[in-house]
C-alpha cells in the first residue's frame, strides 16, 4: 500500500522498518507491514501540506488485529 506521510516525519522511517497500518473504513482493525519505500522527492498538493510518498508491504492482507 502507498500513502503520504508528512515531510517533517520523513527522516525518522527507513526501508526495513515495521509498519502497522490502519484504514479509515476499517477503524476498529489494523494490519503489519513493512516499509519497503520511501519516495526520494517531497509532494506539494497544498501550499501547507508538503508530503513523502511512503510504500508498505503487508506481511499478509487478511490477517487484521483489533485496536483494542
């Protein structure tokens, strides 16, 4: 899965790291993955929003654990 993170938070993650994912359509539920990508350029869709594009690999789509 690919999804933006904040250019602020972009130092911090390294391919290799552990992931847990969690969709909004799913709230109650949460996935492990690991980064497998980091974009080496900075997005800017809005004049304050400046992003990195983030990729994790699931270690298996349909194992889910709940939140709480």
């Amino acid at each position: 899965m690919s999804a933006p993170i904040d250019e602020v938070d972009a130092p911090q993650v390294k391919v290799g790291m552990s992931a847990c994912v969690s969709l909004d359509a799913f709230a109650e539920k949460r996935c492990s993955g690991t980064v497998s990508r980091i974009a080496p350029y900075v997005l800017e869709k809005e004049k304050q929003a400046r992003t990195v594009e983030v990729e994790v690999k699931l270690r298996n789509k349909h194992e889910t654990t709940s939140r709480y």
